[in-house]
C-alpha cells in the first residue's frame, strides 16, 4: 500500500483523503424523511425544499377510465441528524470495521 500511495501525485494524495474525511463524516449520519398527504385547499403550488420549509410536490393518480385523474400533493422534509463531531476513538474504531471488507479489494 505505501509503494501505491508514493507512486501518487500531491493533488491525489488530497483527493484520496478528502474523499476519506467525507467518508468518516458521513459514516455516521442519519436521514429523517417525512411525507404528508395535502388536499387542494392546503396548498395548490410546488415548491423544492428551503432550509426553513419543507417541499410540497404533486402529481395525478391514474383511476379508471372514466372517472377524472385526482390529483395528490404530498408535502415532503428530509433531515440531517447526528452529524456531530465523532470522537477519534470512534474514527480509529471503523479502521477495524473496514478491514472486514478487505476481501472485496484482492
């Protein structure tokens, strides 16, 4: 491995541990994603979620021949939780976590 890693430029060796760090971070985040059925009178228009509301999108349900689409407006919020600082004894800890995957690189 370190025969690999001196063969790297400067600008790999950053990339490499950037992508690492973002790694670590990310190892340990958590996603809430809600859903809410609305009715026309709640809301009429999209909207993409800011970071103070959550999105409102819509589509039309297909029913059967004859009767009309109805159309469904769904208002939406993704969250990111836990995505505090990690103790580097839990960063150290996912080296050993890592190594149980080894065999997929040989």
């Amino acid at each position: 491995c370190i025969q690999l890693v001196d063969q790297l430029s400067q600008e790999g060796c950053v990339y490499l541990l950037q992508n690492w760090l973002l790694s670590l971070a990310m190892c340990d985040v958590s996603f809430f994603v809600t859903f809410q059925c609305l009715t026309d009178d709640q809301c009429t228009v999209e909207e993409c979620q800011s970071m103070d509301n959550g999105g409102i999108m819509n589509y039309d349900v297909e029913t059967e021949e004859e009767a009309p689409r109805t159309r469904t407006m769904i208002h939406y919020e993704v969250k990111v939780v836990d995505c505090d600082a990690k103790p580097a004894k839990k960063l150290r800890s996912r080296t050993k976590v890592e190594d149980v995957f080894q065999f997929l690189t040989s």
